[in-house]
C-alpha cells in the first residue's frame, strides 16, 4: 500500500508540474514580441514612434536594431541614459536604421523586463502599411530577427498609415486587421487624431512630435489589442490547464480508491 501511494503521488506531482511547464513556456513566448507602436498613424504626419522590447530569453538583450522602412523619413532619437545610439545612412543621406546598443555599466535588458526607445520620423504622404524590421541581439552573441510575416514566430511590427487613423484603428479593433500580432490601436495617439476621434490636423509639425518625444511618453504600448489578445490567450490556456490539472487529480483519486 505504502509503495502505491508513492507511486501516485509521483505520478500526479510529475503532471502537475510539466503543465505548469508547459504554461509558463506559452505564456513567455505569446508576450515576447518586438513591437513598434503606435500601429495606425497619419499620412504625412510627423509621428513619434515607440519601440518596445521584451527579452524572451534567460539572457539579457544588449543590441538592438531598427531598419527604417522605405517611405519613412527618420529625424530624430531620444537619447537614453546607458544607451548608445547609432545610425546607418544610404548614398541620399537618408537614416536607414538606428542602432540601440548598451554602453557603461549598463547590462541590458534582462530577463523579464522590458525596454522602450522612442524617435521621431515622418509618414509617407500616401496611405499604406510599413513593417518595421527588428534584429535583437542577446548578451551570448545570439541574434532573433523580427522580420517575418503576421503568421511567423518572429513577425515584424506594421504600422498602418492612413488618412483617416480613427476609422482605421476602429476597423483593426473589430478584427479587420491584425498585423505582426499587434492590431491596429483602437485608441487615438496623440499624434494622429483628437480626443474626439476626428480626423488629426494635417498640419503636424516636428515641434509637436518633439514635445512627446521629450516626455518619454509611451504611445499606448500597454493597451493596444495585440497586446489584449495576446493577454486572453494567455489567461484562457491558464484555465484550461487548471481544468486538466483538476481532472487529473480526481482521476488519481479514483484510481487510488479501486
């Protein structure tokens, strides 16, 4: 008797514990996306843009480079304390990519933070979707590229550019359009419509966009569908787990009982 009940208790301890296992290893990768936000923006507009950075690995991220997709026009970086800040140009002068890569004492970002680094740039005049190209480098010299479609494991950020960025971010929040797992934002940035929901000032200029890049506000990164949806994902797989851990506990007990 002694014997089967270790034998039990084992067994139930070992399920247990390789679904919480399981759990966790979900959770981590349906979070770890690189996004740039904000994910609807206005045509011509001079945006400020806030990439954020989770590390998906037990190693800390000390590099991290942003390709600037073509239409884009880069103007400017906020500087970040332990942060040093680089950019490529092409043969026209114009910024290609931006570099963050630590610098000091700095050790990066580590295992269950995030980073956010903000920079100004100007939309393209005609309506379109840009994806932003990010390749994230981990302190053992390893590199994940965030380059891939919607479906990929490492989808790049897409970032709708519209005339109208209300009706746009309302149509992405009603599943219209999910791009690189993060959704159009159905709130309104700042910089691209008013509090109303009208139609943002075509007139937006560097000084405005300068003002929210001095602040270091994040542009809604926190509460964008993606985001949400990545959330109930979550928390719908953490229920199910519990039911199956449930059921296997009364099925132990059955069995122990014959």
């Amino acid at each position: 008797m002694i014997l089967k009940k270790t034998s039990w208790t084992s067994k139930l301890t070992s399920s247990l514990a390789a679904g919480a296992a399981a759990l966790m290893l979900f959770a981590g990768f349906a979070s770890a996306h690189v996004t740039v936000n904000p994910t609807v923006a206005q045509t011509g507009a001079w945006q400020t843009y806030s990439i954020k950075i989770p590390s998906e690995k037990e190693l800390p991220t000390t590099k991290v480079t942003l390709k600037v997709p073509q239409g884009v026009a880069f103007k400017q970086y906020q500087p970040l304390a332990g942060w040093k800040i680089t950019t490529e140009k092409n043969d026209s002068n114009e910024v290609t990519s931006i570099t963050w890569e630590v610098d000091g004492d700095n050790e990066g970002i580590l295992a269950g933070q995030f980073q956010q680094f903000n920079f100004v740039a100007q939309n393209p005049d005609a309506e379109t979707e840009v994806a932003w190209d990010a390749f994230q480098y981990y302190s053992d010299g390893s590199i994940v590229e965030w380059t891939g479609g919607p479906s990929d494991s490492n989808p790049h950020s897409i970032t709708a550019i519209s005339q109208d960025p209300a009706a746009t971010g309302n149509a992405a929040a009603g599943g219209g359009h999910d791009s690189a797992g993060t959704a159009g934002n159905a709130g309104h940035d700042d910089d691209t419509a008013t509090g109303d929901g009208t139609k943002a000032n075509d007139d937006t200029t560097l000084g405005d966009a300068l003002d929210d890049t001095v602040t270091g506000e994040p542009n809604n990164t926190n509460s964008d569908p993606g985001t949400l949806k990545l959330q109930q994902a979550t928390l719908i797989v953490s229920i199910l787990a519990l039911i199956m851990s449930f059921l296997g506990i009364a099925l132990a007990t059955r069995r122990k009982k014959r």
